[in-house]
DNA sequence: CTTATTAAGTCAAATGTATTGACTTAATAG
DNA sequence: CTATTAAGTCAATACATTTGACTTAATAAG
C-alpha cells in the first residue's frame, strides 16, 4: 500500500513572501519611473504610506534607495523623492561564444563597470576553464577597487552562452559548444567562484540587458530579435524572462524552412554565420566584426546583397513573432556589427501585415535595440540582478530561497 | 511644474494576497493529485500543518473541499484526506461561432452539467445578442434544477470566440465575427447575466479545457495546437494562460507561409475551412460535421488527400511551436470532427527534428486532445473556474479585486 | 500677514495570517 | 503489551500590513 508517488504542488507563501515581494514592487517602481517620493510609492503600489515608509527606510539601510533632494510642488509638504542607489548591487555576466569569452561587471542600475574579453583555446573546457575563471577573477579584483565593498554587494554570475541546452545531437555547430554542453560548466563556475550561477543563451541574456537598460525597459511584453552568430528570440513575457520548461524557448532560429524543396533552418540563411559564409570571412578572425562594420557603412555591394537576402527572412521573423506573441512591441538587436544590424533595420521595412497593426497602438512594431559586443555579456550580468530584485511570482514562493 | 505623468507600477501585496495564495494552491494540489491529507499538503505545500488545516477548514465551510473516508497506511494516526467538491463552484461557458453559439454550464472539477446549442441568425449582434441571451438563461436554469444552489455558486461567465480581437482591418472572415468585434459584448453580457464575464479566442479556450482536465492537466508548459475553422495556438506558460499584450498570442493561423511565389496564412492550408473549400461544401450546413467524420472514417480518398497536405504545414507548426516555446509537450486538439483529428495525428508523424528530443523526456512530443464540437465552451466555462481558483499572480496583487 | 487648505510623512495600536512547540490521538511493529 | 511513528489540534507568538489620528510644511486666498 506503500504508494509513495510523488505529490505535485505549487509551493505557499506567507509574510516573508509578501514582504519580499513588496520590496521587488518598489524597486521596479523606481526602476522604470526614477526617484519617487513615499507617497507616489504608495498610491502606485496600492500599498499604505505606512508600509512604503517601512520598507524604503529598510533599503534605504541596506543600501539599495537613496533619498534625492525635496521637491516642492504645490502646497502640502515637500516630497522626498527616493531613487536606485547604482552601488547598491553588482553583478558579474559571463558571456562565452565560440572563441571568445568576455566579463562584465554591473551595478543595480544596470551600468557596466568593468569589462574584460579574452580569446578562448579550442579543445572546450578543459583548458577554457581556467581562462574564465581567471577573467572573472580579474573582472571582481578591478571592480572592486572602483567601488569599495562591492565584494559583499555581488549578488551573483550570470552565464550567457549559445543554446540549446541539454538537447540530443551536438547541433550544427561543431566549432566547441558542444564541448561545453557536456561540461558541469555551472557547478565549476560556482565552486570557482563562490557566487551563485545562473545561465541564459544569449538571446535571452540579450532580452534582460534591454529590459533593464534598454528599448524593452519597464515593458512586460516584448520580444528581443537577435541576430548574433546564431538567431534567437528573447521573450519577456507577462513581465519575465520565459525560458520554457527547459531553457530553451525562443530558440527560432532552428526553425526550419522549406523553400526549393529543402529545409534549412532560419540561422543558416540569416545569422552572422551565414553571413561569413557569404563573404567566405574567417569567424576566429578578431579584426572581422570592425571589418564589417566598415564594410557596410561603407555600402559594400557583397554585404548590401546579403542584408537584402538575410532582411527578407527576417522580415517574416518579425511577422511570426508578432502572430504568436502578440507583444507589444519586437526588439531587434545583436552581437553584429552596429552598421550591419542598421542596415538589417532599414532594410526589413515594411513590415508583414500582422495582428500587430491595431488602433491605438503607442509604441512602433520594431525598435532596433543594442548592437554591441558586450551586450549579451551585459544582459548576463543583468540576469542576477533581475533574479534578485524584480517582482516574479517565483519570488513570493517559499521554495525560492 | 505639474508633470503628471502617470506613475507605472506592479502592485503590492497583503495578507490577504498570501491567504489567497494559499488557498488556490491547495485548491490546484487537490485538482492535480486528487484528495490529498492534511499532512500531505502541508509537505507538497511547504506550509505548515496548522495553517493547511486552517485553511482546509476555511474551504471546507465554504463547500469547496470535503473530506473522504480515512485511510490507514502503516504507523500512525489514519490520514483523512479531503478532495475537492465538484459542487463548490459553478460556471458558464460560452461559444458563439460562425452560424452556431453553444452554452455549457460545469462544475469546480470540469464536469459538463447542461449543453444546450442555437444557431445565430445572420448581421450579427443585432439579433444574435438576444439568442445568446436566452440560451445561457436556459442553461443557467436547468443548471439551478440539477445543482440545487448553483447560482450562488457561479463565479462567472466565460466567453470564447475566433480572434483576433481589436485588429485594423476585418480579417478574412467576412461572415459575421467582423461585426461581433465592433459590438461591446462583455458589456452587453455582464449586464444581460449579472455576471462576471471573461473573453478568450477559440484557441486560448481549448487549452483552458485541456488544462482543467485533459492532456495538459497538472502541465505548466503546454501548446495547445487548436484546428478548428480557423488554427490558433492555446499557450500554456509557467502554468497560466498567456495572452499576450492584447489576448491574441497563439493566433499562429495567421501567420504567412511563402511557397510558389505567394503568401498564404497557414489556415488557409490546413483549417476545417481550407477542408470545406476543398470539399466545396457548405459550412453552414449543421450536418456537415457528421458527415466529414463519417468520411474521414471511411478513408475517403478527397479527405486523405486534404489530410495529406494539412499534416505537412502541422507538422511544421508543431515544430516551430517546440522550437519558439520548448514545450513540455504538444497537444493537437480541435472543433474538427474526432475522426479528422486522428487521421490529422497519425498522419502528421514522424515529427521533424527540433530541440524537443532531449534525453529524458517524460511525454511525447505530440498528444491527442479533445476533437469535439463542444470543447471550445468547455475551455470558455473552465476560464472562470481558473482565473477564480487557480493559483497566478496576478491573484495575489492588490489590484485583482 | 494671517488663516485655511492641502499633501507628505510619522506614531502607536490593531488586524490578519502564518509559525512554533507542546500535546493528543490512533494506528502498526516488534 | 509497549515503543514508535505519524496525523492532527491547541494556545501562544511572530511578522507584516493596515488604520486613524497626528505632525510637519508648503501654497492659496482673503
């Protein structure tokens, strides 16, 4: 009768998950509005004057909000406005592609501090780890002589690294990834580190740096297009980042497309891969990324003819995207040359008619976001700090500690 | 200086936001495990045994929880478990389609109790307002003869519909839902009923249905792929209904294929209405139904061949929906006729290669749904039952009331 | 210049829920 | 028959928000 058949549920809460989840409400709050006084805390959150002045003066001593100068408008008695203190929090974000690896370090507003890149051996982890360890290393040594205690403020590692995760086959990309899947990458990260580890691909890591700082900034619904080696889609969705029940939601570019009777997946025709196919480039080659750059700003007849290619199925991305997410607005932006991801922009109008075209609609379909190397090591690093301080379901939880 | 910007903000949270957590989590351990201790709960939970028995108690009063007959396994004092009481909530669900409307009325657990069907006069709400009307009044009164005390019980009216809803442009339905969607309708019926009323496409409504209890029952990340007279997406994510900035998430049978030089919306292909077309048959014919059952069964040549190519575009759909949302798992449902289903399944695999072949899965890739005419109303009445029981945060929030 | 009004913010007590730890009940194992 | 184990209750406590009165500090109006 020993039927021991596991018991499925949703964890409870109580005062502690409330109050966690209060203190998350106001530091979105005063994420996406800036500094705020006590009262506008309170009308905006519905909670009482009360229980906004328990809680600023409780980040106030741990540091996270600060008090701005009063503000006298109208009559009443002046208003202190309270914003972000940026060295309230740091975050270390790892960012690990093909034959690269770059470290940043954040503050809680999301500003990067430090930064530092390093080539990457082949032959995977065995020799990579010790290059990664050693560059977040250097990178928590320099941030922590800009700002003093920042040690005891970081509130973890983010890991951004091409998916998918965990899936059979190695994928189409032999190069090293592969390698790393295999590889109890996290443990040794967090056993090297002593900071907790979190891990996102890097569309997804691309979607949490443009929400915090970026054109997906206080929205909750918004798709992050990215256009790196690979194509991924990071989805905010309901105010988070979705990851699927394994990590690996967004995933679009190994959508397959069938077109002259042979199916090839979208980031074979549209990627920066594809592109240095293309143009027959060297991917290793570290003076590549300026080069196209150039090229395109340049109008270079061989990039133009791929930008016109690559923007045609993109085009129908951006259309998909809309049809199945209904977001409020879809974000393309990658780890491709500024110029290059300019010209995609420019080039991917007009639009697909799609669900997207509605009255009223306040924001554009597309906005292009960043287009930066360091921006999934940035939305990597972003990852812990969103893990820590937005309002999530998971965070009211008791099993969330 | 009056910069009266609106301040946005999510909203915080109380006691009472923790109580109502609470007890939707017990709710959904008892829907998903079936009757469940005090003492199980309490561990499935993470609340401690006092609290799961004052809340248990509280759900008892108020007729939603009862207890079954204790059972003795092993050591200690019998546990007395407690299971939900079908009885405890009500709800109606309705479905106005092309030509037809449906009204079903459940119960707490799924259970249908009244059906009952009208067809829509042509011009739309005009006088298709006035069936609707009367038909949920007819079941709402059988309902009260067969569950005493059922109207104090009703939690709402749940309404499902084709999107997409507040789109420029009439769509390609020219019919009649056009007219439907200048109408204020949930006004009208919250009005007409006194109830509650929450609207969701067709698609939204069947995965609703399949949540509460078909194949996604106790799933948190599940894609319902609806195939009815047009296609839609039910999503399913981290365990809620997503609907997207404007409830039209999932609206995948929009979304253009290019093939030959044109660009058709995938439900043009592989809808009942690509069937019909293909059948130049008549959808407003009330037999039609039956009859392509009838046929599918038979192995009707002109159904195998539209059956063939269908499966080709599904089973690309299933593949992007497994590559864009790293589902769980898949489940194909619909307002087609059961025996279509089946030959749409069977004749859909083998599924193409995606990131949903990883080791260790669990459930297949593809489930069968519901193929009923009456499963949309299902998932229409169970939205109320959800958003009123099922454990979301947006039921913790201050402003949910 | 004085007073009324308005709004921000604080204080202390009350309220609502979950928690704690001791206790009771009731079964089985040995 | 007794020890052990587990379910469930009781009473007191802890924690976080709420309530309503009060204080502070500004502007508007006469």
């Amino acid at each position: 009768m020993n039927d021991s058949r596991p018991i499925r549920a949703k964890s409870g809460t109580n005062h502690e998950g409330t109050s966690a989840h209060n203190r998350r409400v106001m530091i979105d709050a005063l994420r996406i509005n800036g500094a705020l006084s006590r009262a506008d805390l309170a009308r905006a959150t519905r909670l009482t004057k009360q229980t906004v002045s328990n809680i600023i003066e409780e980040l106030e001593r741990d540091g996270l909000v600060g008090s701005r100068d009063a503000v006298k408008k109208g009559r009443g008695q002046p208003s202190t406005p309270y914003g972000l203190v940026p060295q309230g929090a740091f975050a270390i974000g790892l960012q690990i592609d093909r034959h690269v690896t770059r470290a940043v370090a954040v503050d809680l507003v999301g500003s990067v501090l430090v930064r530092a890149e390093a080539g990457l051996p082949p032959r995977g982890p065995s020799r990579g780890t010790k290059v990664i360890l050693d560059l977040v290393a250097g990178v928590r040594s320099k941030l922590e002589i800009i700002a003093r205690q920042s040690e005891r403020r970081l509130v973890g590692l983010g890991v951004a690294m091409p998916g998918p995760f965990g899936v059979d086959g190695s994928g189409d990309d032999p190069w090293m990834m592969a390698a790393w899947q295999q590889f109890p990458l996290l443990e040794t990260l967090a056993a090297g580190t002593g900071l907790d580890v979190g891990l996102q691909n890097d569309a997804a890591a691309a979607a949490t740096a443009e929400r915090m700082v970026g054109a997906a900034h206080g929205l909750d619904h918004a798709v992050c297009l990215f256009v790196g080696y690979g194509i991924g889609a990071g989805l905010i969705l309901n105010g988070e980042l979705y990851g699927g029940a394994n990590g690996n939601a967004g995933e679009i570019g190994m959508a397959l497309l069938f077109a002259d009777g042979k199916s090839t997946p979208l980031e074979h025709r549209a990627s920066l891969a594809s592109l240095y196919e293309h143009l027959s480039a060297d991917p290793a080659d570290p003076a590549l990324h300026a080069r196209i750059n150039d090229l395109a700003l340049r109008g270079d007849p061989s990039i133009q003819a791929w930008v016109k290619a690559a923007a045609v199925d993109l085009r129908w991305s951006i259309h998909l995207i809309e049809t199945i997410f209904d977001p409020q607005t879809v974000i393309l932006c990658g780890s491709a040359p500024e110029a290059l991801v300019n010209s995609l922009i420019a080039a991917v109008g007009p639009l697909l008619p799609s669900i997207a075209e509605r009255r009223g609609r306040t924001l554009p379909r597309l906005q292009p976001g960043m287009a930066d190397p360091w921006s999934v090591a940035l939305g990597a690093a972003a990852g812990p700090i969103s893990r820590a301080f937005d309002p999530r379901f998971a965070a009211i939880l008791k099993d969330s500690l």
